[in-house]
C-alpha cells in the first residue's frame, strides 16, 4: 500500500509516497544527530512519582527453587493478588497457605473464595512451598499464576489499520509500566490500531499495565518487536507516515501533519527516541509550552499526540462530508 501525503496538509490515505516527498515540516535526521527526548522545550520524558527513572517493575513475584530463575508470571502479597483479580488480569492457579493465625486464615480465605468465583483453581499448600516461591519472601500466605499475554504480531496491528486513517503507537524502550499502561488507555480510548513495543529492555504487560490502562490491554492489539527500526520500515510499508516526539523537532505538534495514516513514536523516559529509530521518522514534532515545569512525562504527552491526530482526522472527514 502507498503512504499518503500533501504538502503543507495532513498525510492522507491513497495517495503514493513515491516522489510525492515527505509532509509538509519533514526533515531528515542525520547520523550524528543525537537522541531525541519527548516532548516540549527542555523535556526530559522522566516518570513522574516515587520509582522515576527505573527499570520497569512487573508483577511482583519470582521462584527461588533450584538456580534461583525468575518467575515474571507469579504475583505474590494479598494486596497485589486482589489488586490483580480487580484489573482483570488473566489468572491460571492461585497457591494459598495451609499456616497462619485466625485472622491470617479469614483474610486468606476471603481471597480464595474470590479467586475461585473469578475461575481460578486454588490450591492449599503449605508456607514452606510459598517461601520458595516467593522472590522477595512477602508473599502473605499467597501467590497467583497469570496466564501468558497474548501478544499479537505486527500483521494483526497493521490488518487492525484497515484501509483509511488510522493511528499506530510505536514505543521506543518505554521502561515503566504504569506509563506503558497509560499510553495503551490513551491510544485504545482515541481508537488506535495497536501499540507496537521491543521485546528487551521495554515494559511489558503486568499488573500495573493492567491497572494504569484500565484493562485497555485487553482491548488494543499489543505487538511485541525484536527490531523497531525494521518494524517501522513495514508499517511505512502499509501507507503510514512516521511522526517522533522529541525536544529537538524545529515544529509543534500543531503544525505537524498528524492526521491521516500515522504512526506515532514515543522515546524512553530517560534517553528519547534512540538514533536508529530517529533516524526512520519522516517528521518530528514536540508540544509547545509556556511554564517553567521541564515537561510532561512520556504517558501525558502520548495523550496529548494522540487527541491532536483524533482531531485531525475529524476534521479532515468532516470536510470531505
């Protein structure tokens, strides 16, 4: 399929990307040219709140057994297994200790009378098994299994795009979960085609995603990529123009071409949009701003994007009505 665009309005579908240049305020982006960090002067694209800056923070839980492997499918701790039965996440087996003083015993046993009313097969078993189990040894007397998150492939997000506009969100190493969680909120609520993430050094589908997006993972196809500069080259390959965010863009986002077929980048919170993946947008663009706050964190400012390519293409059907 060809990509759209006009100079000087939003890419539109149909129309061929050959010879036609790229949209109105595109420029290349050299080798050299640095990283690209979201989104408004000076932004730093950082988390907000306690945890800023780290490393994404999955379900809590692990296994000790043997070698010490870990176990990103098991979520230990009652406040954190409650927190997952009410987010919707997909649960296979709950392990729930045998030990423990009366009120303990009540506590758990409501639990378990909610995980088996949700479907999930518990099992009693003693504290010793949870203490193996258990990655940090505050498991409260129980741990849950999640099932595997279905992942879709990059085909399933492009054949979700359809023909016309359409909205693909590209992370490039979003590290938190709650911010990963939030943009998939975002991009579900504005009607996205997916959200396309890397498979290593990225935030995955885990109970706070669950949480922060309001089980919106469960609605929007989430693709999961070895190599984002590769996965860009076949989305641009299905018509869609690519737009990154970053502080180093000479345009706003109000004179951008959003609408149309577009695929948005979104950088990490700490670095931005890493060179490779710099270097295959057809345009940049950032948020203008007026406060002396350094910027909004990387899950705002994909809302942000987001609304302006749903208002564009409004709009742009509003005029061909």
């Amino acid at each position: 399929m060809a990509r759209s665009g006009r100079q000087g309005k939003a890419p539109r579908a149909g129309a061929s990307r050959a010879g036609s240049g790229r949209p109105s305020g595109a420029k290349g982006v050299g080798k050299g040219a640095g990283k690209g960090r979201d989104f408004g002067k000076g932004a730093s694209g950082r988390p907000s709140g306690k945890g800023a800056g780290k490393g994404p923070r999955g379900p809590r839980g692990g296994s000790r057994a043997g070698a010490g492997s870990s176990r990103s499918d098991l979520i230990e701790g009652r406040r954190a297994v409650v927190e997952a039965l009410e987010c919707g996440v997909p649960l296979k087996r709950a392990y729930v200790s045998l030990s423990g003083d009366a009120r303990d015993g009540q506590d758990l046993a409501r639990i378990a009378s909610r995980l088996e009313a949700a479907g999930v097969a518990v099992e009693r078993v003693p504290k010793a098994r949870l203490d193996q189990m258990s990655s940090h040894g505050a498991h409260q007397g129980v741990v849950v299994q999640a099932s595997d998150f279905p992942y879709a492939d990059l085909a399933d997000v492009i054949r979700a795009a359809g023909e016309g506009d359409a909205l693909i969100v590209l992370l490039d190493h979003v590290t938190d979960e709650g911010n990963f969680g939030a943009i998939v909120r975002s991009a579900e609520v504005v009607g996205a085609a997916g959200v396309v993430i890397a498979k290593a050094r990225a935030a995955k589908v885990g109970v706070g995603a669950y949480k922060t997006s309001a089980g919106a993972v469960l609605h929007l196809p989430i693709a999961q990529v070895s190599n984002l500069a590769g996965a860009i080259d076949q989305i641009k390959e299905a018509g869609f123009w690519v737009a990154g965010s970053t502080e180093h863009a000479t345009q706003d986002v109000w004179e951008a071409p959003m609408g149309g077929r577009l695929c948005l980048v979104m950088g990490s919170e700490g670095s931005g949009i890493s060179r490779l993946v710099r270097e295959k947008c057809d345009f940049e663009c950032k948020l203008p701003q007026r406060g002396r706050v350094e910027s909004l964190n990387v899950a705002q400012a994909t809302t942000v994007m987001c609304y302006e390519w749903l208002r564009r293409t409004h709009e742009s059907q509003a005029h061909e009505g």
